[in-house]
C-alpha cells in the first residue's frame, strides 16, 4: 500500500475539505491534481459528507485504495478529459 496517492478535482468547480481535529483544509481548483495521504483521505471518509466528496467530485487515482475505502463508483470515474 502507498504512502501517498494522486488526488484530482474532475469536477469543473473548487472543492473544499476540512479535517477540523488535524487542522487540514484543502482546496482543490477544477482539474488540479495534489499528492495526499492514505491516513488524511481515511480521515475524511470519517467526515460527514467526505465519502461523497470522493465519490462525486475527486478522483482518487489509486486502486488500491479504491478497494480498501470500499468506495463505490462507476465506471466514468477513471476517465478524463
């Protein structure tokens, strides 16, 4: 399992996460990719709403941690532009 994975905004608007008990906001701008941690995106599946940030509007370009966060997606979640 990787430390770190590739984290894209497919959506065409900002997208913003908090973490309030670790102090982390991340603000992501329409396609801007970031490198976040496995522990940081497990937390915000933790958060209300975080499982749908990453389903719906973030494409977390890791397979691996795809299937650990039993997230559920479709199959246009790994296309691009």
């Amino acid at each position: 399992m990787k430390d770190y994975c590739n984290v894209k905004n497919r959506s065409a608007s900002t997208v913003v996460y908090n973490i309030p008990e670790d102090g982390i906001r991340r603000s992501f701008a329409p396609g801007e990719t970031k490198k976040i941690s496995y522990q940081e995106l497990e937390k915000l599946t933790y958060q209300p709403g975080g499982m749908n940030i990453l389903v719906r509007f973030l494409q977390v370009q890791s397979e691996d941690i795809i299937k650990d966060f039993n997230m559920q997606v479709e199959l246009e979640y790994y296309m691009s532009e």
